[in-house]
C-alpha cells in the first residue's frame, strides 16, 4: 500500500512539475521595450489630401507591373515599391491599376518561393473588397487589404530567417512613398505639406539596419542604402523653424528617385 | 490516502491558477479589449482597419513600459488599445510629443486602456505604454497591444 502511495504521489509531482513548466512560460528578463512603427504609404498620402487635390496625383504614379529581375533583394525593393504604388492608384479611385499591380506583387511572391496560406487569403479577401458596393468602405478596405498583402510577405520572409529581405520590402515602401509624397509637395509646397516627410525615427531604423547588414555581410547594395537613408535622415528633420524647406524636399525627391534608380535597374 | 488525494488536487489547482498568467492570456485580453472598442466605434459609424502584425505582447516587470516611436500623421485616426495577464492589475498609457512634452495622460485604474490619437499636425510621436501595478507578490506581467486606424464613414 505504502508502495502505491509514495509511486502514486511520484507521478502527481512528475505530472505536476510538466504542468507548470509548460504553462507557465518563463518570462524573458524584464525591460523596457522600443519599438519603432513603420508608417504604411497611405499615412501621409491623407495628410496630404487637406493640402492638395489628389485628382491630380496621377502624375506621381508608376504603374507599371512587371517585376523581371532575378535577384531577390530587387524583386523585394520591387513589392515594396509597387505596394506604395497599388495604393496611390486607391486614392485616384483606379482600383483596375490597384488590382494589376496586386497580382504582380502576388506573382513576385510566388517568385521567392514563399509558401504562405496568408498570402493566399489575402489575396482572395482583395478581390471580395474590389467588389465592396460602399465606396468609403470600398477605399478603406482595399487599402487595408493591399497593407497587409505587403505585410504577409514581409512576415513570411522574416518568418524564413530572410529579414534582409523582408527588410528591403520595407525600404521600398518606404522610398517610393518619400519618392511621391515628395513630389506632391513640391508641386503644393507649403510648410504643413512638408511635415508629411517628417520620417526621423523611420531613417533611423533603416540606418540601423543597413548599418548592421553591411557590417556583417558588406556589400556596395547595403553600403548604398546605408549612405541614402543617412542622407535623408539629416533632411527630414525639421529645421529651427519646425519645417523642411523647398530646397530640400528637391533634395529628398532626387535622394529617392536615384535609390529607385539604383536598385531597380 | 485521502489526505495524499486532497494534496495532489490541490497541487494541481495551484498549477491551474500559475498557468492562468501566460502571455496567451495577454494576448486573449487585448483581443478581446480591442474588439470591444472596434464594435463601439464602428456603431459611431467609422470603418475600421486593423493592419497585420498590428499587436505585440511583451513581459514588463512594474514600472517598465513599451515605448513606439514613429510619425503619426493628419488626417489618420489612430487607436491603440492596451491591456495584460492577470498578473497586471493597472496598465495606463501615455503620449509625448517630439520633445517628450506629455500630450496625453490616460492615467485609468485597471488593465484595460486605449487612446485615439488624432494629430491635427504630422508629428512624430512617443507612446509609452506602462505598467503602473501588479498583483501582490508578482514582479512583472504580460502587456500586449494593438495599434489600428478608423476613418469617419460617409
């Protein structure tokens, strides 16, 4: 009898010791924790559309689809670029253009060979948004939708251990959102357009990150965006009087179209 | 032998309860939270965009907070919810300008917290999201959040 017991209370303990260590994860050490939000494309667009009139927007866009480099990293800065692009042609109600662009970036993804059942439903839920009857609701959704298109692809990548490629999405997001918005205020500068380059923080992060990349894998790529989101970190601060000048929103405009330049020839 | 029984039952509640306070809970309390505030603004008629990878958790010891950094922008709607495990007792959320000049102080008893950030300039902003309280004898808890954008329907 005492036999059973003492097997019996060895087993509640053994049971209860994989209990507990399984639920109760340990925490990791405590701390304070930054996070730096990368702004979607979109953002400033609205900022901007108190200070323009994005009828006239077209202009600003590049709506070609085709992504036929072989390299990676450039098919990456390319589903970036083409995101900023899908949604720009939302704000000019042009959801044909929204939707080509989409699928190249699909295709793109197919490239990389990512396999993700995401994508594919994200995929799907934009063709269902496209056909949304309430045009306010038409708008948000889609744009949401092509976000997270993007954001799948970046999640899948990171989620594989390429975050220098996921990486390189971002940084096309990014540029070819500095690329337009830049653009649209020169064409309407007034300091308060300005503000939409207001992008520090966001420099930052991707100084950082190249920074890191090309020390420990240098390359003239990651050197070459090192430099870029250097020079843009020292323009899009605001200056004594809290704004960017004229001058140097050209300057941000001319940084971003030779790194599209540069990264997708 | 009933008395071994009453032990090992009561062994394994204390197990039920120790596991209660997982990171899975946090995230289960900011779904929850942050669906709760969705329905209520989409009956206000806005329209609702949560973006993918929008929420995170994190473990915080007392007095630590998650700060975001980055540019929010006129003419956007921001809401950011907040809540933890049950280790948390007082979770509260604050917003800084670019100069850390406090903007907003959501200072609010209990774990559930949110903020609607609607910057009438494009600004870059710090939102910290602190841990003010826990339970007696508990050193940290989980702290999770979801940032997510409204815009007014028609």
């Amino acid at each position: 009898m005492k036999k059973n017991i003492l097997l019996f209370t060895g087993v509640a303990l053994l049971l209860f010791l994989l209990f507990t260590s399984c639920d109760r994860q340990e925490p990791p050490p405590g701390g304070n924790v930054f996070i730096q939000r990368l702004s979607n494309p979109d953002e400033a667009l609205n900022a901007l559309i108190a200070e323009t009139n994005p009828a006239t927007w077209a202009q600003y866009r590049d709506t070609s689809t085709a992504i036929t480099t072989q390299d990676r990293e450039k098919i990456c800065y390319h589903i970036g670029v083409k995101s900023a692009n899908a949604l720009l042609s939302v704000f000019l109600n042009d959801y044909d253009t929204a939707e080509k662009i989409s699928k190249s970036i699909k295709d793109a993804a197919n490239k990389l060979n990512i396999k993700s059942d995401s994508i594919e439903t994200v995929a799907k839920e934009l063709v269902e948004n496209l056909a949304e009857k309430d045009e306010k609701k038409k708008q948000t959704k889609v744009k949401q939708t092509l976000n997270t298109l993007k954001d799948e692809v970046v999640k899948a990548l990171n989620n594989i251990g390429n975050e220098s490629e996921a990486l390189m999405i971002e940084y096309g997001a990014w540029i070819e959102a500095i690329r337009q918005t830049s653009l649209i205020i020169l064409d309407n500068y007034s300091p308060e357009a300005a503000s939409a380059l207001f992008r520090k923080g966001e420099a930052e992060y991707f100084k950082a990150n190249f920074g890191s990349l090309n020390l420990h894998h240098p390359s003239a790529g990651y050197k070459s965006q090192l430099e870029a989101s250097s020079k843009l970190l020292e323009l899009i601060i605001p200056g004594p009087d809290k704004t960017i000048s004229s001058e140097a929103v050209k300057t941000i405009n001319e940084i971003a179209t030779q790194v599209n330049a540069n990264v997708m020839s | 032998m009933r008395r071994i029984i009453s032990l090992v039952l009561i062994f394994f509640i204390i197990a039920l309860m120790a596991g209660s306070a997982t990171e899975q809970e946090a995230i289960d309390n900011v779904i929850s939270y942050a669906a709760a505030a969705a329905a209520y603004l989409e009956e206000q008629g806005y329209y609702i965009e949560v973006p993918e990878n929008a929420g995170q958790v994190f473990y915080l010891e007392k007095g630590q907070y998650i700060k975001i950094d980055g540019t929010f922008y006129s003419g956007t709607n921001y809401v950011i919810v907040a809540s933890g495990g049950s280790n948390a007792t007082d979770i509260d959320i604050e917003v800084y300008d670019e100069k850390w000049s406090l903007i907003f102080d959501g200072n609010t008893d209990g774990i559930d917290t949110d903020v609607i950030l609607t910057p009438g300039y494009t600004a870059e902003m710090h939102v910290a999201i602190k841990l003010t309280a826990t339970k007696a004898g508990a050193k940290g808890a989980y702290v999770g959040f979801l940032l997510f954008y409204v815009s007014k329907g028609k």
